[in-house]
C-alpha cells in the first residue's frame, strides 16, 4: 500500500507520515530531505544558485543521508530547496528516486509537495495535510530557536509565506492537494489527535478500496 502525505512546511505532515509508517509497518520517506540535501549541496559546490544543469547533476545521484540532518533542517537549506524544487531538470532527476522508493514491496509512504499529484498518483491513500499560517509559524520558530537559530516569529511567517506562494505557483508540479486527497487540518490538534485523524482517513479509504 502507498501512502502520499502532502502539504505545506510545519502542517504537521512529517510527523503524520512517520507514525503512519511505524503502525502500518512500512518504509518512511521524507521528499523534502531530498530537495533540502540538493540545494544544500548546489551551495557547497560553488556552482551559481540558478545553474539547472549543476543542480541536476546532484539531484541524479544525491543521497541525504550523507549530510548532516541538523544542517539540511536549517531555514537556509529550505530556501536553497524551494529553489531548486522549482527546477524541472531537478525534479525529474529525483523522480525515479522516489517512484523507486514508492514502489517497494509492501509498499512505502512518502511526504511532500506532490506524491499524490505527480509522484504517486495512484496511491492507496492520499492526505493533504495543513494548518494556518500562524500556527506552522509557531511551530517552525519554536523548532529553529529549540536549535539556536534564532529568528524572529514575524520573520518566520514571512518567510513560511513566500516559500509557500513559491512551491503553489511554480509551473512544475505545484504544491496543490490532490482532487481525491482528504484535507487534514492540525491548527488545533495535538500530535496524537492528529495522528488518530490520518490513521482513520487512511482506514477509510483502504476499506473504500476493499483493502
Ligand atoms: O517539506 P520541506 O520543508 O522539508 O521541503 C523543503 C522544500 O522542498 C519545499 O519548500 C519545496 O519547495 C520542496 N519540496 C518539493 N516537493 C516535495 C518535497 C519538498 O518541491 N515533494
């Protein structure tokens, strides 16, 4: 069974997807570690930040986890990585990693921006996790000042904004929720709560399958 969690930065999405995959009993990957680990390593490089070609190249045989966690977290990889997400060649690169990735036996779930629209369009289940502006706000200040990059909330939620308009609005594979993803809104649920949600949504639409 696949399992495509979707949604914006801070919605809680990473979280639902990694519980999803501990009591489903399958394999767990975070796309925008991909993304992240691409533009970190574009910047290393030296390359220019708009050089396509260079960032494909990475792109086709990047492996995140030889790098830092902690450093692909930080606010400035998520910026390098909303910049090369909207790169065509890159995302085409990292494509098959991903269908690969999906296509596991026994299947996977994998959060991002487009597994249930582009990545995995025919998953078993599909959820397009969000929450208010404010709210992932709170979240990703408290995650970045809990690791010492201190920044303030209000450039926080400026910044969670304009990285949003820009993955909704590039031509490639915009972050949209799928026609046939349930919305799942975590403003004012509890990590548990909105585990309980997804775990539901992801019955429901097994059983809706005869699965
Ligand atoms: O989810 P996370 O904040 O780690 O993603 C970082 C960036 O990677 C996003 O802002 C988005 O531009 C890009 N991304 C994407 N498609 C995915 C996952 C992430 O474009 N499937």
């Amino acid at each position: 069974m696949i399992v495509a969690v979707d949604g914006p930065s801070a919605s809680g999405k990473g979280t639902v997807a990694k519980q999803l995959a501990a009591h489903y009993g399958l394999p767990h990957l975070d796309t925008g570690l991909l993304y992240r680990a691409v533009g970190y390593a574009l910047a290393q490089s030296g390359a220019a930040p708009d050089d396509e070609a260079a960032a494909a190249e990475i792109a086709a045989r990047i492996d995140p986890k030889a790098y830092d966690e902690q450093v692909l977290r930080s606010a400035a990889a998520g910026g390098a990585a909303a910049a090369v997400a909207a790169m065509p060649q890159v995302r085409r690169a990292l494509l098959e990693l991903q269908r690969g990735f999906a296509a596991r036996p026994g299947g996977a779930v994998l959060d991002g921006r487009d597994i249930g629209t582009v990545i995995c369009p025919d998953a078993h289940a599909k959820l397009w996790v969000t929450a208010s502006a404010e709210e992932r706000a709170r979240r990703r200040h408290l995650e970045l000042n809990g690791r010492g990059e201190a920044m303030e909330y209000e450039a926080v939620l400026a910044q969670l904004a304009e990285r949003d308009a820009r993955d909704a609005s590039r031509k490639d594979a915009p972050a949209v929720q799928a026609d046939d993803a349930v919305l799942l809104d975590t403003t004012t649920l509890s990590i548990d709560a909105a585990f309980e949600e997804a775990r539901r949504i992801v019955d429901a639409a097994l059983q809706g399958r005869g699965l």
